[in-house]
C-alpha cells in the first residue's frame, strides 16, 4: 500500500506564489498609505491625503484655528482623490472589445502613475521643504492625495473580488468582524495585517516627520515602488483574474 503524495503540485505552486505577491503589495501600499497620511498631517497643516472622512470630518471644524486654511486643504485633498480615483476606475473599466492583457497593462499604467505621483512629491519637497506657503502646500496636498486615490483603485483592482483598500481600513475592519460574527471563511488574516500595516506605516512616517523632515515623503514613495514592482511581476495572475470577470 502506497502513501498519498500530500506535496503541492507544480499548479498549486505557481497559482501561490503571485498571490503572495500580490498579498505583500497590499501590505506595502497600507504602509505607505499610513506614512503618506502621517507626513501630511504633520507637515502639511493637518490634513490627510489617504483618509477623506477625517477631512470631511476637519472641513466641519469651523472652531479650529486657522480654520479656512484647514478647509483649503480638506477640499483639495478630497477632489483631488475622488478625481483621481474616478480616471483610474475609468481607464481600467472593463470594455468590449478589450482583452485582459490589454486591462492588465492600464492598471499597471495606473500604479506607474500613483508611483510616479509620490516621486514628484519627494522631488518638490527636496526643493520647497520648511517654505511652503498655503498654495504650494495645496499642491503638495492634492498631489499625495492623487496619488492615493490611484493606489486606493490599484489595491481594490488586484485584490480581486475581496476589494481591499488599503487607504482607509474602517470598511475592512468591519468586514473582519462580520466574517467572524457569521463564521464566514474569507481573507481575514490579510485583512488584518492591512488594518496593522496603515498603523505601522503612521509610526514609521512620524518618526521620519520629527527625525528628519527633509526625506519624510521618501518612505511612502519607496513602499509604493516595492508594491508596484511586485504587482507587475505578478501581472500573468492579474490577467489570469481579469479574464475571469
């Protein structure tokens, strides 16, 4: 009588090994959603460009000191992010005639650009850092905040019909306790590291924000590359993915 080969085929490996990937780029892109969000807070006069209900939240606060320019920043951080997040579900929306290669490439042209985004930030603030008046950090808001509204559609887009977000983790945390509530089988154990990683992404971009301000948007824009990087050598699954929608 032979023992049953309990080792994981060749197919099991290699379908593992992309959602791995794929897995360790939400991760990246949560902490570097929580950095991006600390620099901005603390070096862009209190506003986040990850978390919009905290600034829908800081537009309401009219008793706030310096109120209007909390209010500036709110605005422009929430259009921003709801523009940019609108032209990336619209350029990766699915069409007739296109192929899943062909969506596969625009949604990595969307996580080049998110990239791209936090890399002209790091160049600005190199130049700017320490002189920014209310328009330029406007700038510098809307940028970050584009930014994330493109990494926001990335993260839902590659994490398939689970739809994480990695910029804002309440809707995440509610569905972790859902699941377990119900019993549910489902994506907990990544989810909850996506909930842990924002936080840690916060404390690594605070400590960066106090210690050495010059260089606090190089941590998000370095997360951001990493999780792009290993997005696009996971793009056979993506396709894979795509085609089964």
């Amino acid at each position: 009588m032979t023992s049953a080969n309990t080792s994981p085929g060749p197919a099991m490996t290699s379908e593992a090994t992309p959602r791995a990937r794929v897995h360790l780029a939400l991760v990246l892109l949560a902490l570097a959603s929580g950095a991006t969000d600390a620099f901005a807070f603390l070096l862009l006069g209190g506003i986040f460009t990850a978390n919009m209900t905290g600034n829908l939240v800081l537009a309401g606060l009219f008793s706030r000191p310096d109120w209007l320019s909390t209010l500036a920043g709110a605005v422009t951080a929430v259009v921003c992010f709801a523009g940019s997040s609108f032209v990336g579900f619209w350029v990766i929306r699915p069409t007739a005639n296109a192929d899943s290669s062909l969506a596969t490439l625009r949604l990595l042209g969307v996580a080049v650009v998110a990239a791209g985004l936090q890399l002209v930030i790091v160049a600005e603030w190199l130049v700017w850092e320490g002189h920014t008046t209310l328009p330029l950090q406007c700038a510098f808001i809307g940028c970050s905040a584009a930014a994330l509204g493109l990494q926001t559609v990335l993260a839902k887009k590659i994490s398939g019909a689970a739809g994480l977000t990695t910029t804002f983790v309440t809707g995440t945390l509610t569905s972790v306790m859902e699941e377990l509530a119900d019993r549910k089988r489902g994506s907990k154990a990544i989810q909850v590291v996506i909930v842990l990683s924002l936080s840690a992404g916060a404390f690594a971009g605070t400590a960066l924000s106090s210690s050495v301000p010059v260089i606090a948007p190089v941590l998000p824009f370095v997360l951001v590359a990493a999780a792009v990087i290993l997005v696009v050598s996971s793009r056979a699954s993506l396709e894979s993915m795509t085609a089964k929608r």
